[in-house]
C-alpha cells in the first residue's frame, strides 16, 4: 500500500473548477492524453460525479513486466466534487482491473488559498493499493509515482487551462 497526498495551488475558483470537473470536453481531453485504446465519459451532474473509463495498452513496458499485468489495463476514474460532510469536497477513486488489480480511495479537498476566492488549494490524499501478491508495496509505490501523481497532474493542469480561458 501506498499513499497518495497530491497538492496544488490553482488560479481558479472552488465553484468553477467543480464545474469543470462535470465539463465533459475536459474530460474528453484529459482521457485522451491517457492514449487509449478505448474510452468512455460519463457526468451526472445529480450527483456532482463524472465517470472516466478507458483501456490502455502495455505495450511501452518491459516483457518481463508485461507478462505480470497482461496487454491492457482497464482503469476507472470517478470523481465526486461534492458530498454532504463538511471533512471534504468529494472524492477520487480510481480502479484497475486486470492480472494486476487496484484502488484508490482519496477524500478532494478544495478551499481558497489566503481568503482569495479566485485562487483555490486542491488536495487528494488516501491510499492506494495494488494487489500483486509479494510485489504489493513496490507496486503500489510505482503505481502511485508513475501513473497515479502524474495522472492528476495532467488533470489539474487541464483545469488550470480551461480556467484562464
């Protein structure tokens, strides 16, 4: 097991970036940049929750590794930009399924950094698991390091974009 704590500093508001994490062209263009062999997004603004599924290809990694995860992997992305507590905004839960499976279950927060409405502090933080019998711990550190920190990079990155317009 592995822990995610990702930070970020985001010109933008709390209300509009919750926005745009139900935009589906954002999301469109963040799932994209996975390269994927497939994909799905879905929103329901309801539930202040998108769906992001896709399928990529393990083509890019050694064979030796490859031969533990299988030729694709599935992964699922839902976010939740709003819940009823007061502890957080929402959530992030990612999964991977496949020879090699996985979770994360991570609470979203978003509040004004320095009283600045405009400006807002996001952090994901919970743990991730991957479940790859003794292999586990390095797995899920890798997963996290490698696939996990940057994917929400690039997500916040989108954000950031579409805010200044």
């Amino acid at each position: 097991m592995a822990e995610v704590a990702f930070a970020r500093d985001i010109a933008c508001g709390r209300d509009r970036i919750r926005e745009l994490l139900l935009n589906r062209d954002l999301l469109t263009q963040f799932v994209t940049k996975q390269h994927p062999i497939e994909y799905d997004v879905g929103v329901d603004p309801d539930t202040w929750s998108s769906t992001v599924t896709w399928v990529i290809s393990t083509d890019g990694i050694p064979r030796v590794f490859r031969g533990l995860v299988g030729g694709t992997v599935p992964i699922r992305l839902v976010i939740v930009s709003r819940t009823g507590s007061p502890d957080e905004d929402g959530s992030v839960h990612v999964d991977v399924d496949g020879k090699v499976a996985g979770r994360l279950r991570a609470a979203l927060r978003m509040t004004p950094v320095d009283q600045d409405t405009a400006h807002t502090a996001l952090a994901i933080r919970g743990p991730l698991e991957i479940r790859a019998g003794l292999l586990g711990g390095k797995a899920s550190s890798m997963s996290r390091d490698h696939v996990i920190l940057p994917m929400l990079g690039q997500l916040t990155d989108l954000i950031e974009q579409w805010c200044a317009g």
